[in-house]
C-alpha cells in the first residue's frame, strides 16, 4: 500500500489539494459506528465528481436524520460510484473495533465501480489496500467526498439498526441504534445482552464475566 503521510503540509482540503495535482477519481472512506454496544460497523466510500457543490453536506454527525435522508439520495444520484460495506458483531469481537473499521472501509473501497486513483480515508489510520491514500483528521469536515461516505455509512447502518429493532424491541434499537444511553444501559440490565451486543465492548462484557465467575 502507498501511505500518504508526513510528505506534504496539512491542508485545510486535501481533496482539492490533489485535484490540483491531476488526481480525478478521489474516493472519500468514512465509517459509522464504532463506539455502539451493538449492531455491525459500515462503512462507504465515494467518488464524486470536481467541483461537486452538494448544499448542507457536512460531518453526518452534525445533520438531523431527516437531512441526511435527503443528501443520501443526492449522493448516490451525483456520485460517479459509491459503496457501502459492513462488517459484523463476531469479527468486531476477534479482531477488535479499530481493523474491524478499516476492514469495512476496504471492503467497501473494493466495492466501487469505478478504480480510485487516490483514497482519502478519516480519521489517523490507513487501510489495507494497494491505492494511494492519506488519512486525513477530522476529514468529514474538510473533504466533501468524506462527508458524503460518513451520510451514506450512518444512513445505512441506521436503517440495520432499525430492522433490529424489529427482532429485538425490548433494546429500542430504532431510537438509540446501539450507543450506550441510559435507555439502553437499563435494558442490558433488564434482559441481559442478545446477539446483536458486543461481547468484548464495556457495559456488556460484564455479563459474561458474570456468568463465568458463578
């Protein structure tokens, strides 16, 4: 793989800075939820085209979910490619949160139609896969491209969350899609974990601690 990293100045726009170097396909990685008790973590990748003005695409943490249903189908309208990618509780549990989170991020990078000639990843980390890439900090609100890969990972994995939600009500899934509220605390503690929780996430390995030492 080919680490962008320590070989240029931080830029208050990467994507524009390698547009400006000749690089056309630029695809936006970006994940979504990392830090829930339960369900899969997604990830996407973009490849929007130049000078693509997308009105109120930003970090997807800072939209309403009503705003960001509406820019998820701007997005997958104006995107040369786009591709969602998840991976699951089990794998969350083997190998840890962080290479599960790249691992969904390289999925879905091998997921694009169209062969990316420079990856622009969020976050501190690359990620295994042979292209060009730098990690950029804070890049869902530097890289439009960014943005759009963080709408289209929460909009995706808050729809997972919802259908769970149906097999699992007592957890109110739909509401707090896995984060560790006071709502969901107190429904670990009244029905105990389910298959959808995160075994090795504090706030549920407990339980199993539990068990083990009685």
């Amino acid at each position: 793989m080919k680490h962008i990293r320590g070989s240029m100045p931080v830029f208050a726009d990467p994507e524009a800075y390698w547009r400006s170097n000749g690089i056309k396909l630029i695809a936006g990685v970006d994940e979504a939820g990392r830090g829930p008790l339960a369900g899969p973590v997604v990830a996407a990748a973009v490849i929007l085209r130049a000078n693509t003005h997308i009105p109120g695409l930003t970090d997807s943490k800072m939209l309403a979910s009503e705003q960001r249903l509406v820019l998820e189908t701007t997005i997958r309208a104006d995107a040369l490619a786009w591709a969602v990618a998840e991976v699951g509780v089990r794998e969350i549990e083997r190998v840890g949160i962080l290479k599960a989170s790249l691992k969904a991020m390289a999925l879905a990078v091998q997921d694009l139609a169209l062969l990316p000639e420079m990856l622009l990843v969020d976050g501190n980390q690359p990620l295994p896969v042979v292209y060009p890439q730098q990690p950029v900090i804070d890049g869902d609100a530097r890289c439009i491209s960014i943005a759009a890969a963080s709408v289209l990972a929460k909009v995706h994995r808050d729809r997972l969350m919802a259908a769970y939600h149906r097999r699992f009500p007592q957890y109110n899934f739909a509401r707090h899609k896995g984060y560790a509220t006071p709502e969901h605390l107190e429904a670990l503690r009244t029905w105990g974990p389910c298959p959808l929780h995160r075994r090795t996430f504090k706030g549920v390995k407990e339980f199993f601690q539990a068990s083990q030492e009685e």
